[in-house]
C-alpha cells in the first residue's frame, strides 16, 4: 500500500499478520477486499492518511509497507 500516491485507490489483498501491530489495525477495519484511498501524505511520506470504510486513518509508511493492495 505504501506505493500509492495521494487520491489513488485500492483493494487490499494481503496483509502481514505476524506482525503484532497488523492485528490492531484489522481490528480498525483493514481486512482482505476492503478498499483504502489515499488521501494525502506527510512530505517525506511518513505519515499517510487514508480513508476506509467511511472514516479516515493514519498510518505510518512502515505499517502500510505490510499491506499489500490490488489496483
């Protein structure tokens, strides 16, 4: 996910769930087939806001590294 750039969209189609942190951010919605659109990043790219499921998520590039999207 973190090749995205700002106001592209895509469909997660795998994430890393042997990382600890990866079962919180399923917990806030970003499960297989969901469709996250990024909506802006920081200048150096860390953070990253996107918009999911109707409300909006920030999320840091090493976090987004382990999500991978179709689109």
């Amino acid at each position: 996910m973190a090749r995205l750039r700002p106001g592209e969209k895509g469909r997660v189609t795998q994430i890393d769930e042997t990382r600890p942190a990866m079962k919180r951010l399923m917990d806030l919605g970003i499960t297989r087939g969901a469709t996250i659109e990024v909506i802006r990043a920081a200048p150096l790219g860390d953070p990253i806001e996107v918009r999911l499921r109707g409300f909006m998520l920030t999320l840091r590039r090493a976090e987004a590294e382990h999500i991978t999207v179709d689109g």
